[in-house]
C-alpha cells in the first residue's frame, strides 16, 4: 500500500484563486483556533448555467482576494451569483462577501448564522439531502448525520439547536468539499496533534464533531462513499486529497466504519 503522503498534494498559502480541477477554484486565507493559526480555505464552482459562480465557505474577502476573483469573473466571463455557508461557525465573512456581491443569492446550513449575525440575509435549506436551487446538476449535499458537537453546544438551551455542517459534492470535479469536520494534512505539528489530536492525512477533529449513533453513522457514510470522489479538500488543513481508493479508505476511518 503506498503512504498516506503520496496522495495529499500540498495547497499554497496564497489568498489568489487557483484552478484545482475542472471548474473549480481554490485559495487559502487564514483562522485561529484556540490561538492556533489555522488555513481557511474557499473554492469557487463554475456552474452548469452559463455566467454563473458559485462561492464555498465564504473567506476573509482581502484585496488580493478581491482581485483574484475579480480576475476569475473575467477570465471565466461569469460572475458570483450563489454563496454557500455550509458550516454554521464560518459565517463572519458573509456580511462582507452580501455587501461585494449584493446580487448573489446566500444558502445557510442553519439559523444560528442569522442568529449571530443577524444582518446577514440567506435562506435556510433543511434535509438530510438538501437542494440548492438552481444547482441541481452542479453540486450533491448531505448533512452530517451520526455525529455530536461539543459538550457545551449539545445543550437543549443552545439556540436554535446543535452545529451543523454539509459534506458537498462538486460532480464537474469529482471533489468533495468537507468543513470543520475534518483536517487534511501532510505533516501535524505536535501543538496540533496535541490539541486535536490529529494524525497524517484524513484527521478526525477531537476538538468539533465526535462519533455518536452507529446506525445513522453508518447510513451517512453510505451516502458519502457512494459519491465518485477522485479529491477531497476540507476548510481547514494544509493538503487536499486524490485518489478514490486513497480518499474511501480514509474516510472509512474517520467515520469509524
């Protein structure tokens, strides 16, 4: 079997979009976590309707970052047309990104982002196999099922309820799009491993989403390894995945099945 690293290619710390497959878009910008620098990471999708993009995990909208996707509209000849919050803890940007682009429609995984923000402006799309309108031949969505937040957030005075998180599939690509859930890396420095216990390549963060029921467990990663993934990319992370086997193989683990 080969290593683990021999399937992880390495992102770029670059806050500019790089194409990483077809019709999708890459650029890394930057998060704490508990005082540790994390990467963030967006992707923009070129839809299947002529002129459209379609922006994932909404990062830190910096000049260069502004410019970069100025220069993608161009280039591509499409504009930001859809924002997609698939993660309720990453929604700090989103009242900036609504103020760049006011013409684009926002999709949110949960109330809680308009609970926090209650300036920002989105619909709310529920299910465990939620549609974004308009995206039906674009992207797949499957909510986390099987799996528990931290302690505190468990609490049924947490307003509007638990975290929540999509797992995306981008069919042009073949990539699968994962949030707080997991970490891709190549290399874990040891603060990391020590705070969230991560190994090399796929990596369960002990610090957000741990394994709860088996049986929906089970039947959510069903769901995801019937997906053809040939890359995964996660938010966070210093790495993306290739390879179906490599990818099933590790998903299995994280997901405990």
């Amino acid at each position: 079997m080969t290593s683990a690293t021999q399937h992880l290619r390495p992102l770029v710390r670059d806050e500019r979009f790089r194409q990483w497959g077809p019709g999708i878009h890459v650029a890394t910008g930057s998060a704490r976590f508990l005082g540790l620098p994390l990467w963030n990471t967006a992707c923009v999708l070129e839809l299947e309707r002529p002129g459209h993009l379609l922006v994932w995990n909404p990062i830190s909208l910096t000049d260069s970052l502004r410019h970069s996707l100025r220069d993608l509209e161009q280039s591509t000849g499409r504009r930001v047309t859809m924002i997609l919050n698939g993660l309720d803890y990453h929604h700090r940007e989103l009242s900036t990104w609504q103020r760049a682009f006011p013409e684009a429609e926002t999709f949110l995984v949960s109330e809680r982002i308009r609970d926090q923000q209650p300036g920002v402006e989105g619909q709310v799309i529920d299910g465990d196999r939620p549609i974004v309108p308009g995206c039906e031949g674009d992207i797949e969505l499957l909510s986390v099922r099987g799996c528990l937040p931290p302690r505190l957030e468990r609490s049924p005075r947490w307003k509007n309820g638990p975290r929540r998180e999509w797992f995306v599939y981008h069919r042009q690509s073949r990539s699968l799009l994962v949030g707080d859930m997991l970490h891709l890396h190549q290399r874990v420095s040891t603060p990391q491993r020590l705070l969230l216990g991560l190994r090399v390549g796929f990596a369960l963060n002990r610090a957000g989403f741990r394994l709860a029921d088996a049986t929906a467990r089970a039947g959510f990663a069903r769901d995801v390894l019937s997906w053809p993934i040939e890359q995964a990319l996660t938010v966070h992370g210093t790495a993306s995945a290739h390879g179906a086997d490599f990818i099933q193989r590790e998903l299995r683990f994280v997901l405990g099945v």
